[in-house]
C-alpha cells in the first residue's frame, strides 16, 4: 500500500472526524480507509487513533504526527505545483513584525513587491519596538535589528547593521563633546525605554574589547523614531543605527561623537520559531528580504547609506 496514501488517509480521517466523512470525500467505502489506517500505525508501530462506534480520538503520538504529516502534503503540493507552473508557487497568510522605524523604511516597501511576485500569499505587518513574543502572539516572522537574546528562536542573518552615538551641533556646543565612552554619564542621554528590544546598552569598543554602557537618561521612549526626533532637537546623545542618521550626518543635522570606540556591525536578523518545515511562503520571504539587503544599491537608493559604512 502507498506510503503517502496512508498518510493522506490519515489526515484525512483526523481533520473530517470519521472514516466514514474521509471515505465520502474520496468515493471509496469506510473499510478501505480503516485498512489504510491500519497499515499506517502497524507500520509506525505505534497507535494514532482511538476508533469507537461515536467519534475518533487522536493519541498523544498521533497528534504530534498530523503536525508533521500536514506540512509534508503541503510541502509535496507546493513542489508539484512550482513544477507544474514553471516557477515557484506560495499561497497562505504570513504575520510580520519588525521594529518601528527600521519597519516602515525596510520593510513595509518590500511586502507589496513581495506580494506582486506571489499573489496567492497575503500579509499582515506589525510595527514595535518592544520585543515581540513570536509563538504566543502568533507571529511567522519578525525581522530584528541588533544583538539577539538568547532563545530557542531560529535567526538568519540578512545583512550587518552599523550604529553611532549620535548628537546635534547645538547640543554639542552647549554641553561639550564626549571624548570617552564613560563620559556619556555627563550628559543627557536618549534611551529606548526597558519594553524595548535594545537592552543591553549602547555598545563601543574600549581597549580592544566590545563593552555596554547603560546610560541613565530622563528621557526614554518605546519608538527609536521619537528618539532621533528628540536628538535633532538637540535633547541629548543618541545611540542610532547608521541607516536611521546617515542623510542628518550628511546634511550636518547630526554629528557622530566617540567614533574611535565605534563597536563592531551588529546585525540584521530574520527571526522565526524553530520548525521542521517552514512553509514555502516563510521560506521565500526570508529569501526575498536578504536579497534585497544583500545589493548594495538597495541601502543607496532606501536611506542613502549602507548599513556597514
């Protein structure tokens, strides 16, 4: 008997509730489908359902194998259909997150491009700065800038992130420039505020070695966006990534202080939960996006800088 049949079989069985419900929508009698299932879990050597006269019950063991059993069909669909088509075909809903700022530059562009390129896929995109729970708010996919928490998440770099302490000409002239990274505990400082996900601190490079500084501040705030506002008028320093300040670096907006202690790149991360098949449309995302990043002209014609610069 066909291993995939008994697979399709037993999903089949699973989601419609009975033998009898499959066995309809296949156009075959119920004891075809019961030998099928039967084959199926002596194969396995395990039991996957729990069949009375009323109902069908799924084991422990069988519903862990549904899970794996769906994405297998849904996998095997999409490649038939990516060959039968001449191309690569996604369908389904995909839920992004990305931080504010970063977000609305670089990636609320890219979903319509996306979009146009696989009209079967639809998505929904969440902008925040605090730190998103994936699993428990039912997220595919957020993309992350800067150092990532340890977790059990799955990351794939897309492209490096460069950022600098940051202050306005007239902020500088009032409360003088930091020459040291220590320094910054004399002046106002503008924070993201605890929620957020930058929590470690801005980073340098002290004596060879990459350090934190948590800075006190008097103003914080969840939106890096309010911060760079803050830091134009002349508020305080400010800890930006170089794809957010490049154009006010360059226009003489904004002045990059204690550049001999600049850190190394960070990154920019695709961050997804950990899954033995990621669907089609979650794969061809994440592709799409570091595609993207990965020309150069791209982060020319977006924010006017590089994020490595």
């Amino acid at each position: 008997m066909d291993r995939l049949k008994q697979i399709e079989t037993f999903v089949a069985v699973a989601t419609k509730g009975s033998l009898t419900a499959a066995a309809l929508a296949e156009g075959i009698a119920p004891a075809v489908i019961g030998r099928r299932i039967d084959a199926l879990e002596e194969r396995l050597g395990v039991k996957l359902l729990v069949r009375t006269t009323r109902r069908i019950t799924l084991t422990h063991e069988g519903s862990a194998f549904l899970e794996d059993a769906q994405r297998l069909i849904a996998d095997l669909a999409n490649a038939e259909a990516s060959v039968s088509a001449g191309g690569v075909k996604a369908s389904g809903h995909l839920r992004i997150t990305a931080p504010a700022g970063f977000g609305r530059r670089h990636v609320a562009p890219l979903i319509p491009r996306f979009v146009s390129e696989h009209p079967e896929v639809s998505m929904s995109l969440n902008l925040s700065d605090r730190l998103v729970d994936l699993v428990n708010e039912g997220f595919d996919c957020a993309i992350r800038v800067g150092d990532l928490p340890d977790s059990s998440l799955v990351s794939v770099r897309l492209a490096d992130n460069r950022r600098l302490c940051v202050a306005s000409p007239a902020y500088l002239a009032q409360r003088g420039r930091p020459t040291h990274p220590h320094d910054i505990a004399q002046h106002e400082c503008l924070t993201l505020s605890s929620e957020a996900s930058q929590t470690r601190g801005w980073a340098f490079t002290i004596d060879g070695r990459l350090t934190h500084v948590r800075p006190a501040s008097k103003l914080d705030c969840s939106d890096g966006q309010v911060l760079h506002a803050w830091c134009l008028e002349g508020l305080g320093l400010a800890w930006r990534s170089l794809w957010e300040v490049d154009a006010d670096l360059r226009a003489g907006k904004l002045v990059s202080v204690l550049d001999d202690y600049v850190a190394p790149p960070n990154g920019i991360y695709a961050v997804f939960a950990q899954r033995k098949h990621l669907p089609l449309r979650l794969r061809l995302w994440i592709d799409f996006v570091k595609q993207a990043y990965g020309d150069p002209a791209y982060w020319t014609q977006t924010s006017g800088a590089q994020p490595t610069a």
